[in-house]
C-alpha cells in the first residue's frame, strides 16, 4: 500500500446537459466522508431453516465538508453557491476527487444540500461548513 501524498478535491456541478461542468470549490479543510449503507431486509419464509436476508437499496450517507472562509476572495464563488442550494433547496452534482500524485479516484454523486453554518472568531480562521445527504448512486472513476 502506497502513503497518501497526493490531495482531495471538491467541486461543484453547473447543472449543464449534455455535458455538466465541475468547478473547484476552494479552501477544502476537513474533505466529507463519504460512504453508503445497504439496509437488512429479512426475506425468511416458512419453509427457512433459519433467518435468510438480503441487501435492500443503498442509501448515501449524510456529509459535512468544511472550508475557509474569505468573503472577499474570488473563490468565495462556489462556496456562495452553495450556500444558495442550501437556500433555494437546489439538488446539486458534486465531485470529489481523491489523489495520490499518480493515480486519481473522482466520486461523483449528486446531494440534497441541507444546511451551512458559518464559524471563526477574532483569533481563528473563519470557515463555512455545509451538511449535504447523498442521493442516488456514488459513481467512482479511478485513473
């Protein structure tokens, strides 16, 4: 197994078809941890010698991602339109692309933005953290 060297990424979709654009949202601190949950469903019947299951649909997990904040920085950008999707209720592509300086994961998902909340204080650096839940499939492409 290789150390990690390399970065992590997260942008923001434009919402254009047939071809989205990604745009880099800057200032990533603490990156979202992705995942998903497969939920039990017990399908044993009575002709069962025991308790059979199976994997139902799974279900994205709930995220945070946490940036500087800079309200004057022309990175502010993606992270105001976030901050909109939020508002405005607005589902929302997102990828997030994993690096080693060889090799690139990118995770591409789509999001129901939930909430933000903005934090620092006269001796911190300030930064705007949003809550978004994964809809749908997580798709991985690995270079």
């Amino acid at each position: 197994m290789t150390d990690f060297t390399g970065g992590i990424t997260m942008k923001r979709g434009d919402g254009g078809t047939p071809t989205e654009a990604f745009t880099l949202i800057a200032g990533l601190t603490t990156p979202p941890t992705l995942g998903k949950t497969n939920p039990l469903i017990d399908v044993t019947d009575f002709d069962s010698a025991a308790k059979e299951y199976i994997g139902g649909l799974a279900d994205g997990n709930e995220i945070s991602a946490t940036f500087h904040y800079d309200a004057d920085s022309a990175s502010n950008t993606e992270l105001a339109g976030l901050r909109s999707d939020v508002d405005n209720k607005t589902n929302r592509n997102i990828q997030v692309v994993v690096t080693d300086g060889t090799n690139t994961d990118t995770y591409e998902f789509t999001v129901v933005p939930l909430g933000w909340t903005l934090s620092g204080g006269p001796e911190e650096v300030a930064t705007i953290e949003f809550t978004l839940k994964i809809s749908g499939a997580i798709t991985l492409t690995s270079t």
